[in-house]
C-alpha cells in the first residue's frame, strides 16, 4: 500500500477514534471512567426500576460497542505501522480499498470475513 493511502487511512481512522471518544464521554457524562459512569447510573433515582434497569443496561451495551471499536481502530492503527495493513489475516491476499474505505479496521478480505461468519451462524464476530 502506498503512503498517500496509509496516510488517507491513518487520517480517517484517527477521526474516527475521536469521534468515538466523544460519543464515550457524552454516553458518561463527560470524562469519568467506566466504573464511576456505572455508579452513576446505578444511583440514579427513578419511579420505574424496570426502565432504569433498562436504561443503564443500553448504556453498558453501548459502552461496550464503543470500546470495541476503540480496540479495533487501535489494532488497525498498529497494522497501518507495522505494515499489514490492508492484508487479509485469514488469507493474506489484498483487502478491496473499496471495503478497507467503507470499514477501514477491516481485518479480513469478504471471502474470508463471509467464512467466518458463516461458521458463527451468520453472527457477525467481535473482531472483524
């Protein structure tokens, strides 16, 4: 991959973690850490403790998407340094630009990525 590309992917993929950071931070109410956030959430008073139970329960799930994502641009970020960015990690052939564009922390080439989730029964995996 070329370094006007690399540097393309690095540009998008460091917007993307700020643009993440900040929908963490906004979901915690601004920089606390995880477990005050959950505390937080927790000891808010409300008349129907089935939706606070429910309300607290998304803003873990989206906590936890948000994080992922987070490693996952994080690994992609070391891929772009040490030179395997954008190389299949099943199969090694070239990641489509087209896709690495539409999902830059792609971490498989379609063939392999449908494989994968074919063998999860169509469940997408964590780690893409």
């Amino acid at each position: 991959m070329s370094q006007n590309i690399s540097d393309s992917f690095v540009t998008q993929l460091e917007q993307m973690r700020t643009a993440t950071l900040d929908q963490l931070h906004a979901q915690r109410g601004g920089t606390v850490g995880r477990a005050e956030a959950a505390a937080n959430l927790r000891s808010t008073e409300s008349d129907d403790w089935a939706q606070a139970v429910s309300e607290c329960d998304l803003a873990f799930a989206l906590d936890e998407r948000e994080s992922a994502e987070l490693v996952a641009i994080d690994e992609a970020l070391k891929r772009i340094a040490d030179g395997s960015y954008g190389l299949c990690a099943d199969c090694g052939v070239d990641i489509a630009t087209a896709r690495l564009h539409a999902n830059p922390t792609a971490m498989r080439c379609v063939n392999c990525q449908s494989q994968l989730e074919l063998a999860h029964g169509g469940v997408r995996p964590a780690t893409m």
